[in-house]
C-alpha cells in the first residue's frame, strides 16, 4: 500500500506540472490499447495481442483548435509531423488521412521479482498501410518538405500511400505491484525507426526517428473479485532527431483513463478516454512553427468477448477525437484478438 500512495501521489505531482501544456506528434498513439491490457494477468505466462488499429481524419485544426481556414502568406503547417506545408501567398487546404496496421503485441509475464514487482518484457512489430490526400486552392506557391510543387494560382490534388513494416516498439522493463484492490505499473518502452521513411513523401509508415517512454499508472479495483477496474495511466514520451533533417519533434504526455467491468464471464465493457499533450516545442535549425504545441482529447469504448473465459478473448474498440490542435482531428478503431498461454 506505501508503494501504491508513492505512485500515485507521483502522478498527481506529474499531472499538475503537464496541465498548462499542449500536445502532438510522435509514436504513441492513445485510444488504441484496452483497458486490462496496462497491468500483467493474475498468473505467468506468455500474452499474444493482435491488434489492427484504423485512423482516419478529414480535418485540420489548427492553434486555436478551429477547422484550417484559408492560410495567408508565409505560412508553415506541420502535419502529425509526417510532413510540413510551405506557403508564400493563399491557400485553402483540404488533408485526409487513413491508416491500417497489423500489430501484433507479444509479452512474456515471469514470476520474477524486481523491487516487490511482477516482471514483464515484450515486443511489437508492425506492418502499416497510411495513404494520404491533398486539395489546394492556390493563390501563390507551396512546397511539401522543402521541395515546390506550384507556383501559380491552381488547384492541386496530390496522393501518396506507402505500405510495409513500420517502426518497432520493444519494452525490456515492465514492473507491476500487485495487491488486493490494485495493479500499479511502471514501464520502459522504445521504438525503433524500423519502417520506411523519405522527406519527399507525404505518406511514410515510418518516422524516422526513435522515441523513448516512460509510462506510470496502472488499475484500481473498488471490488475483491476485480470485476471492476479502474484505469488511469500517464506516458512520457522523448523523440530523438529526425533521419535527414536537423529537427527534434517535441516531448509529449499522454494521458489514459478509464473504466472497465465483467457483467459476466463472456462479457466485459469499458468506456475510456485520452488527452495528448505535446511540452516541449520542436527544436533544430529546420524545425518551422516551433510555438505551435499540438494537443488531442479523445474519448471512447470497448467490448470484450471471452471466447475461453481468462484464455482468449476478441475485442471492438472505437474513439472519438473530440478536440484537437495544431493536429488532425479524427476517429479510430482497434480489433484485438487475445490470447493467454
């Protein structure tokens, strides 16, 4: 219990520091993990998590959190930092995204011991598929990524996809303090820049740089048979600089809450939710905008269908992008296949 009152008197702390913060980028994207799925299960063993997470977005906010109007001269525009819009006159700006992945999660839970803690590692590839679409009504020139599509007054459509493996997180410290009405967990995570990355692109499955994280938080059960939980989880994430390009994409935290309850065996259901906040502005000679902190607030739900009650499970889990800035604004979705061995 001491350990759990340190823990979270550490996320108060943390979460009164970042509140005044905005938020952004980078590779952590909430909304997609289920609720029981931040602590280790009752027993050791080896966790399978198939995901296949959906995005799409059709608008752009921009720094007041407003749908993009026409932008005037002189004018950068930084997308999810996937790519950065150049303007020197007007220009009315339509994005749409969409992306799929494959992503399998794979987790070995021990009966190791580390400072009273459960210990736990794992390791997530992915393949990814993100297609994405530009219509400008041009009064000037524009350039994507340093390199001029146009300069006269035109429509321009423009279209990219990619496909392949993408980046891969590993997470070698996963710690979890059990006790009778709670779960409390810290982790280490890092992502890779494995996937395809090129600055002329304006669809990568890659970043192009690594992210390290730091997450902290975990489940609080009201009830002795753990029926009902509650989530709240706080993620730090640090990027490194990006391949080819003298910028640093700023550090984010992300935070997750939420709660989840069996009505029986079969049948688990949580409503949940997630705010991005980006703390630190972009930084490097070719970081543009760098004031313009982006920020997302989500909030959604799932159902959990045990098909082997405590073995395997499927489940549907849906968000809602209810406010966004300096970001896209968008919904996404997650079908998870679970197994516990």
């Amino acid at each position: 219990m001491r350990i759990l009152l340190i823990l979270l008197a550490v996320l108060l702390i943390a979460f009164g520091l970042i509140c005044p913060a905005y938020a952004g980028g980078g590779h952590y994207q909430p909304g997609y993990a289920n609720i029981r799925d931040f602590v280790s299960p009752p027993e050791k063993g080896v966790v399978v998590l198939m995901y296949n997470p959906f995005y799409w977005s059709g608008e752009y906010r921009n720094d007041d959190g407003r749908k993009l109007q026409p932008l005037g001269a002189s004018r950068s525009l930084n997308v999810k930092e996937m790519f950065t819009i150049d303007l020197t006159a007007q220009a009315d700006i339509d994005v749409d995204i969409f992306s799929y992945a494959t992503n399998p999660l794979i987790f070995y839970f021990s009966d190791i011991k580390i400072l009273g803690a459960k210990y736990a590692a794992g390791i997530a590839p992915s393949y990814n598929y993100i297609y994405t679409k530009l219509d400008v009504d041009l009064g000037g020139s524009i350039a994507v990524n340093g390199t001029t599509i146009a300069s006269a007054n035109r429509h321009i459509k423009m279209e990219d996809s990619d496909s392949g493996f993408g980046d891969m997180m590993a997470r070698p410290i996963m710690l979890d303090w059990t006790g009778e009405h709670y779960d409390a967990v810290f982790a280490y995570s890092f992502y890779a820049p494995t996937g395809h990355y090129a600055e002329n692109k304006l669809a990568n499955v890659g970043l192009g740089y690594w992210s390290h994280e730091l997450s902290l938080g975990g489940l609080y059960y009201p009830n002795k048979n753990r029926t009902t939980a509650i989530l709240f989880n706080a993620t730090y994430e640090l990027n490194t600089r990006m391949s080819g390009s003298d910028v640093y994409p700023g550090q984010n935290v992300i935070l997750e809450y939420g709660v989840d309850h069996f009505f029986n065996k079969y049948l688990e259901v949580g409503v949940s939710g997630s705010s991005y906040f980006q703390v630190t502005e972009d930084f490097g000679s070719a970081a543009k905008n760098k004031s313009n902190k982006m920020m997302a607030h989500a909030v959604g739900g799932e159902v959990d269908l045990w098909i082997i009650p405590g073995k395997m499970s499927v489940v549907g889990r849906y968000f809602y992008q209810y406010y966004a800035q300096n970001d896209l604004k968008g919904q996404g979705a997650n079908g998870t296949v679970r197994i516990i061995f």
